[in-house]
C-alpha cells in the first residue's frame, strides 16, 4: 500500500498491452470488424483515461494520419467512440461512451425487432402452408427468441450496474 492507503499502481508491461490490442482487435475483426477500427476501438479500450488523440493512436498502433481517420470516422459513426478537444489545444481526442456495450447491444436489439417484423411479414406473403414460409417463421420466431433474451440481459445489466454504483 502506498502512503495513501491505496494499492500501489502496478507498472504497465507496454509489450504485453500491445499484443493484447492486437489480439482483441483479430477477435473484434473475426467478428466482422474493419481491422483498422478494431485495433483503434482496442487501444482506447486499454488506455487510461479511454481518450487517445490522433497522433498517440498513430504512434501506439503504428499507422497513418490517414488510417486513424477512416477508422475514427466508422467508430463514430457506430456510435462506440465520440470526440472532444485536448484541453487546452485545438487538437480532437477520441472518447469511448460511457456504458458503450449496453448502447450498442440496445441497438442490436432494435435491429433484432425489425428483423423479426420483417420476417414476419415475409412468413405471411410466403404463405406458413410452404416449406420457405416455414423456413422464414421459424427464422422469425429463433429472431423474437433472441429479442426476448437480449431484453432480459440487457435489463440486468442495468440492475446489476444501478445496484453496484
């Protein structure tokens, strides 16, 4: 324990974080991830304050102006990551949000109901009397199941978040 009564700070193996970044950003790219915003969403997830401008996330991730660009732009558009200043410059700084995982999984619920709308109504043109109307129904109802559980998860994290602080 420090002077303080807190836990001393463990020294950061820079090494170890760099392979993990990578690491993590192969799991997100497998998953359908740009490579590029996946190795840029993974080192703001493992930096301190979860901000980097866009010099350290060239630096730290040896890559471009250029490619830090595009891969901002995508993490933006997808709502994971937001920008502010550098306080005290003109410079940008790349913020994960605040509860992100719960924002993009409530997104992913929103688009799990439209999936499943859509299905419906293609069960109903198809006709449920047909092998694809079936097909298209039980897509459906696997979509709704999904929907239901996500529902539920997603409503226990917030309780269990609400009741930890």
């Amino acid at each position: 324990m420090g002077t303080d009564d807190r836990p001393a700070r463990r020294e950061r193996d820079e090494e170890a974080v760099n392979r993990f970044v990578e690491r993590f950003a192969g799991e997100l790219t497998q998953a359908g991830m740009q490579r590029m915003p996946a190795r840029v969403f993974a080192a703001l997830l493992v930096s301190e304050e979860a901000a980097l401008t866009s010099a350290e996330l060239g630096e730290q991730l040896r890559i471009s102006p250029a490619a830090v660009s595009g891969a901002v732009r995508y993490l933006t558009q997808v709502n994971m990551i937001g920008r502010e200043r550098d306080p005290g410059s003109r410079r940008e700084r790349y913020v994960l949000h605040e509860g992100m995982w719960y924002e993009v999984f409530t997104r992913r619920d929103e688009i799990l109901g439209r999936w499943q709308k859509t299905l419906r109504e293609g069960a109903d043109t198809l006709g449920a009397d047909t092998a694809a109307g079936a097909r298209v129904a039980e897509t459906a109802e696997f979509f709704q199941f999904l929907h239901e559980g996500l529902l539920r998860i997603l409503e226990g994290w917030r309780a269990r978040k609400d009741a930890t602080g």
